[in-house]
C-alpha cells in the first residue's frame, strides 16, 4: 500500500471547491454554470457546485435517484414548493420528484454542491420527456468547455473517477 489507500483505489480528489479561475464554471444555460468536482463513471454520479446569477431557471426535471444539496451562498426555491434553501440550508431531494429550481431576482448569485446519481430527466409543462444529462453528457460539456476556453479538453480528467 502507498499511504493508507490500496493500490488498486482511484486517487482522491482534494479541491478548492469554488475556484478562483472563472473558466472552470461550464455553461449550462442562461445565466447558469456548473463546476464540476467528481465525475463518477462507474457510479452514474457526479458532484457539482451549481451557480446561478442575476436570476434563473434551471428546467423541470425529476431524477430517478435521490439528490443531496447545500445551499453555499444566494437562495433558491421548486417552482412547485413553498419553502425556500438559502445560504446554509442543506435539500434532500427524492427520487422521482419533479421539480423548477429558480433563484428570484432580488439574489445576485446563487451557488449550491449538488450531489446527483443517476440522471437529471428533463420534462415539459405536461411531464413528457424532453431530454436528459448524465455524467458522461456532463463529462462532454466540460471537455468541450474546456477546450474552448483554452484550459483544454483533458483539464475535465482530474475529476473523473
């Protein structure tokens, strides 16, 4: 054994969780970005900051897993729910649960750690499947991401395990 991890063990991961390189934020939609910190092929899991500025919608979706989050910094509420996860507010999600994450307008950014197995399901406004993101849809976002802003493709292979 090197240290105290069997040698057949994939490396830990030990990051600054909010980076201070802007490039590492991947875009996922109007005004929202994720930072990857642990890309889980053989788990169909992946951990992520989600951030979200000047307002927004993350789409309706359900996950067929449960998700855990952590509101680090801003406030964000379901469409379809009347509480609201603010700075130190920690989300059980379960599965099969739909849902419209939006941060209001009066939160000028909005950062949470998600941890999500499985998938992220999209839905429209009848709850007919529209698309979906995994970890290896979110491993082909990063690579492109990265490449284009000059970090390159393989800078998303330190968090996939």
């Amino acid at each position: 054994m090197k240290g105290s991890t069997h040698p057949l063990a994939v490396p830990e991961i030990a990051e600054m969780a909010v980076p201070t390189d802007e490039r590492v934020w991947v875009p996922q939609a109007s005004n929202v970005w994720f930072r990857p910190l642990l890309l889980n092929t053989m788990a169909g899991q992946w951990c992520n900051l989600l951030r979200v500025r000047k307002s927004g919608v993350l789409s309706k979706h359900l996950h067929p897993a449960p998700v855990i989050g952590y509101v680090i910094e801003g406030k964000w509420h379901y469409l379809e729910h009347d509480w609201v996860a603010e700075r130190g507010s920690f989300v059980f999600e379960p599965p099969g649960e739909i849902h419209t994450l939006v941060v209001p307008e009066d939160c000028e950014e909005m950062i949470t750690f998600f941890n999500i197995q499985g998938c992220m399901y999209y839905v429209d406004d009848d709850n007919k499947h529209v698309g979906f993101e995994d970890v290896f849809t979110k491993i082909d976002m990063c690579r492109k991401h990265y490449e284009e802003v000059g970090l390159g493709a393989d800078y998303v292979d330190q968090f996939i395990r």
